[in-house]
C-alpha cells in the first residue's frame, strides 16, 4: 500500500467557481483520489478557500459586509457545492485559518534566519481619500504608450505593456474613483529568489515525470531569471508580518502577500484536519513523509506559482547556505515537496471566456439546477482541457452525454437487469460454461483493464475516458452477438451463462466508473447486490466476470440517465448563452 497526497489548486473565495475551474483542477484531483483509495491506497485529498488578498476586502465591501464575516459565508457555499458534486476532500481548509497563519509566519521567520528575506523600500501609489496604498490593478489612468484609457496599473489591456502605476497619466484609484493620490515610500519584505534560482532549478530538473506542459511553463520563468519578489502588501486582511514572535516594527499595517500565504495553506489545511479528526499531519509532511507520493492538480496559470515560488519557500526552509556557498539541511525533516504536477489548459465556453459579468458559462451551482452532477463529472471529464485548450458547447454536451451515458452504460445495465428480471426471476442464473465467445471476451477484456489502470495510473485523463469507453462497447459487442434473448428460446443453460456474465460486467462497470461518475456507481452497485464499497478490478477479467454468486437477487435501476433533449439545449442556450 502506498501513500499519495492529492491537492487541487485553492478556488479563490470572492463567489461559487464556473465549470471550467471545476474541470482544470478540483475534479481530475477528485477522479485521482477515488480511483487511488479504490486501488487500496492510504489518501489524503485536501483543499481550501484562499481567502486573503485585496479583491476578498473589496468584494466584502461591495456585499457590505465585514471581510471575515464575507469569508466565513462564501466558504460554506463552496464546500458544500464541491460536496454536492462528490468532491471527495478528507478536508477542505481555509487560508485563513489558525494555522496557516502560525506556518506562515514561522516559514517567513526561517527564510530571514537563512538569509533570503530582506526589507527593501518601494515607492507606491497612497490613496488618500481612501487611506490606503493601492495595488498596481487598483490605479487606473491613460496609458503612458497608447493613450487609451482606462489603462490598469499593470498593464494596458489595449497595447498589452506591462505598466508601472507610478507612470500612468491622470491617475485615480479603482476604489473610489479618487484622484487625490500620491507617491510615498514604503518598507516591503522581499524573498530573495535570485539566491535560489540554481536549487529551484536542479528541483525542477529532478521532477524527470512532470508532464510538457509543467516543465515548459516552470522553464520558461527559469530562463527568463528569477527576481526578487514582494512578498508582503499594506493591507488589513491577511496573515500578519511578525518578527521574533513579535509584531514587525514598521509592519503593523502589512501583511503577507496572498501568494506567499496561500501555498502554505496546503500544509496548513492538513494541520486543519489533523486537530479536528486527530489525524497526524507530520507523517504527510514532515517525519514519516519520505514514502509519501505527493500529486498537485492546477490549471496553467497557477503553474508558476507552485513550480518556482512554492518551491523557492520549502528549499529556502529546508536549506540553508554556508558561507562557501553550499547549502546544507537545515534541519532533520524537510518539509515535503512536490513529486507530480498535473497542470491544465482552460476549459472555454464556446470561443470565449467564462464570465459572470456577462452572464456567459455555467457555475457550480446553477449546473446542479439543471443535470445531476454525474453527468457535468462525466462531460467535463470526458472534455478535460488537458493537452489543449477545449470548448464548452451545448451541442457537444448534449451528443456526449447521450451517447456515452444514455445509449451506451444506461442502455447496457438497463437492457441485461430488466432480461433477467423477466427471465430469470430478477437474480443471477446457474448453469451454463464459458464457451468460445466468453473466452473472447476474458482475453480482450483483460487487455482494456490493464490499459485502464495504466492511465489511471499515469493522470492521463483522456486515455483513461477512452479506455474505459473501450469495455463499455466490448460489453455492448459481447451482449448483442450472444443475443441470451434468442438462446433463451432453444438453450437456457446458455442464456443462464450469458446473463451471468452480463451482471457480472454491469458489477465490474460500477466499480470503473466510481472515480468518474460516483453517484451512479452506487446505484449501480447496488442493482447487483453490491452494498459494499469495492476495490477496483485486478487484470484478470476472467476472475472479474466469475463474481456473482449464482442465486444472489439483483433489480433493474430507474433510467440511469435520461436524453437531454433539443428543446432543454435552446432553452439552455438561452439562459447561460451559447455561441451568440
Ligand atoms: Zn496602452
């Protein structure tokens, strides 16, 4: 048995998370998680909010409510709506928690120790009129090159340059609108990646198995170089800067940057868990964590974040460098980095972009109102933007949904449930011995099994899709050639055998569809008389299909999944917008 922990990108906490967040990262790490503790696995998933930062403090301030109070309301509604799609997290956590401001804390103490946080002064935008320094996205102006306006502080989403605030024309904050701003000095901490660019870069070397698309994102900052980068912002809520246990002079109005905090979150939430079940967190973490495989899930924006930055914060607090230059441990249990990184392209909707504001795309929770949460698992599976960037469209969904799920798994458990209740008295027939076409279907099936498990294995999200489609159609192949309707007629004992064997296929589909569709692999389970959660399947098709005990009573479902038909797709289209 092995040890895997499993995080998915921290769904940030301003609002419920559209589809394509669902698909490029808490899901595949969710079908991962299920399809590893099915193997007999030790798991730990865990996720959380990432809660700090100033677009919480404004969205707070727009909901006219207290920024803690905010955080406290929109976490339950993205915990509870990730565990109405069978988000399956042993915890899922918030950045704002106890603990991750302690770890914090204690990992910013560390780095200075080892000499790789400094202070430095920078000289940013003041907003009077709102008593605050504005981040570089909260100055808006005219564009020093092109003249447009509004230009972000940035950068200009007209020309593309990437901007300084302190050079924007005719500037006002985004806050208020105010004009009266000023320029003033202020102390920031800074973490000194330049000192650790040649680790970070032998770390990522290392990882020999992170897919092209990790590697190409996390090399491409390397080879840009590093900078030195902010780590703390003048802001109210976050985790505090402190010094020796102490609140840092000059720092009493800062925190930590959200990106510096947030990553940490993941120790953090595992710490969360750990004091609430009693579970123990060193183990995944620190002592004990050396057999521990630990799998991050993110889409490509977050790549950077958890290839370079992440990393530079673990090897800063796990090394330290002596004055000829070596690094050396330092100290006995170095915190865990990460083995796997599975990184995503964006799920669009249609040619476009998710959007609120324009009320384009599906959210979580409006998806829920519409289809059950299988059948957005299975689409959004099936559709992963895995090596490529790919497209929501109703059509598309509508043709997946019905064929893969309706024709093709519904259709089969249905078909040989409802025979062997009208034939058999509804349980599973004696007599009859595998014959030719059997054997066929033990050798081919074998193959696909093996096929599965090893993407499975290998966090190929499409092959596996594919994969498991492939014994989907074999069982469908197998039951139209055997035909047990037209042997009933002439040799029951052969009819017997073939609907034995088909049960048996529809108790080895419902533990292969577990890690994607879990809701209906249990009602499908329970069909055949299955109560217990099951292992996945071994290799041996053979042994797969020679489960059931002849005598055991099974019963047809209700329709599994029913047509989504033209009408629900204009209706739709209309609602979330299609490709107007
Ligand atoms: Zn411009």
């Amino acid at each position: 048995m092995a040890r895997i922990l499993i995080t998915s990108a921290l769904p940030y906490i301003n609002g419920i998370k559209h589809l394509g967040n669902l698909a490029g990262s808490m899901l595949p790490a969710d079908v991962y998680a299920r399809f590893q503790r099915a193997r007999g696995h030790e798991v730990l998933y865990v996720c959380a909010t990432d809660e700090h930062g100033t677009p919480a403090e404004l969205a707070a301030a727009a909901a006219g409510q207290d920024v803690r109070a905010y955080c406290d309301e929109q976490h339950a509604l993205q915990r509870d709506v990730g565990a109405a799609f069978g988000l399956s997290w042993d915890w899922f956590g918030r950045s704002s928690s106890p603990e991750n401001r302690a770890l914090t804390q204690a990992f910013a103490e560390v780095l200075e120790d080892h000499g790789l946080i400094e202070e430095r002064t920078d000289r940013m935008i003041y907003s009077i009129e709102d008593k605050r320094f504005l981040p570089d996205r909260y100055v808006e102006g005219t564009c020093p090159i092109c003249s447009f306006r509004p230009a972000r502080g940035d950068q200009c989403d007209n020309c593309g340059s990437l901007l300084d605030p302190i050079d924007l024309i005719e500037p006002y904050s985004a806050v208020s609108g105010s004009t009266d701003l000023e320029v003033r000095d202020t102390r920031h901490l800074y973490l000194l990646q330049t000192k650790l660019q040649d680790k970070i870069r032998a770390f990522i070397e290392s990882r020999t198995d992170f897919p092209a698309l990790t590697r190409s994102i996390a090399m491409k900052h390397l080879d840009e170089g590093l900078i030195d980068r902010g780590i703390t912002r003048d802001l109210v809520w976050g985790v505090p800067v402190t010094r020796h246990g102490a609140p840092r002079p000059g720092f009493e109005t800062k925190v930590f940057y959200v990106w510096f905090d947030a990553p940490i979150e993941y120790i953090a939430a595992t710490q969360e868990w750990a004091n609430t079940t009693g579970g123990d967190w060193e183990r995944w973490w620190r002592v004990g964590s050396e057999d521990v495989r630990y799998v991050e899930f993110m889409g490509k924006d977050n790549v950077a974040f958890h290839t370079v930055s992440f990393p530079a914060t673990l090897i800063g607090v796990n090394e330290k460098q002596e004055k000829d230059g070596t690094w050396v441990p330092a100290n006995d249990a170095p915190w865990k980095m990460v083995d796997q990184l599975k990184s995503f392209n964006w799920l669009n909707w249609y040619g476009g972009k998710f959007s609120t504001s324009n009320r384009r795309g599906v959210f979580m929770d409006a998806a829920l109102e519409l289809l059950p949460a299988d059948v957005w698992r299975w689409y959004l599976t099936a559709n992963s933007p895995e090596n490529a960037d790919s497209a929501f469209t109703w059509e598309q969904f509508q043709n997946l949904v019905n064929k893969d799920l309706a024709d093709v798994l519904g259709n089969f458990v249905n078909r040989i449930l409802k025979f062997c209740e009208t034939r058999f008295e509804g349980v599973v027939p004696e007599g009859g011995a595998p014959g030719p076409l059997e054997e066929a279907l033990y050798a081919d099936l074998s193959e696909k099994l093996a096929e599965l498990t090893a993407q499975m294995e290998a966090i190929e999200v499409r092959k596996s899709v594919q994969a498991l489609r492939a014994i989907w159609v074999l069982g469908n192949e197998y039951l139209t050639e055997a035909a047990p309707w037209t042997a009933f007629k002439t040799d029951k004992d052969r009819a017997a055998m073939i609907v034995r064997t088909g049960l048996n296929l529809v108790a080895l589909y419902a533990r292969l569809i577990g890690p994607f569709i879990p809701f209906t692999a249990k009602i499908v389970a329970e069909a055949v008389g299955e109560t217990q959660a099951t292992a996945w399947p071994s290799d041996d098709a053979r042994a797969e299909l020679n489960r059931l005990e002849p005598g055991r009573p099974v019963k047809a479902p209700e329709v599994l999944f029913r047509k989504i038909e033209d009408a629900q797709v204009a209706e739709w289209s209309e609602r979330f917008g299609g490709s107007q």
